[in-house]
C-alpha cells in the first residue's frame, strides 16, 4: 500500500450574506478545523467566498477571505 504525502485539501464556503465576512470569522473556523479530530493528515486551506456566482462559468467572482497551511 502506498502512503500518500504532502496531501493539501482546500475547503471552499460561500458567505450567507451578500458581502464577506471578516477575517475573523475564517480564522475561527480554521482553530475549530483545528480542534477537530478524525480528519486526515494534510494541510488544509480554508476560503470564504462571496454569496456570487459568476452565471456564465458557474465560479465564484474570486473576493474571498482565507486561512492557508492549517496543518493536520
């Protein structure tokens, strides 16, 4: 069996609201993210995105809050 390394996992949420959140709020979700147990080894990266989808490609505009190298 082959054990994968240097695994990177990104968690996209989209805000309720019309506009972003504040840092804050992402960087609550990643010590949670943090705290939790049962998750795989990796290094997660965590975006928030605007409540806005780009209709004709189906993506988020690209404004986002973020938290990177989260390691598990």
């Amino acid at each position: 069996m082959k054990i994968l390394k240097n695994v990177h996992i990104a968690l996209q949420f989209y805000s309720k609201s019309k506009g972003l959140p504040k840092q804050e709020k992402v960087e609550k979700i990643a010590e949670d993210l943090k705290k939790e147990t049962g998750l795989p080894k990796a290094v997660y990266t965590i975006d928030i995105y605007k409540n806005f989808i780009v209709d004709r490609v189906g993506l988020p505009d690209g404004e986002n809050i973020s938290v990177e190298d989260i390691q598990k």
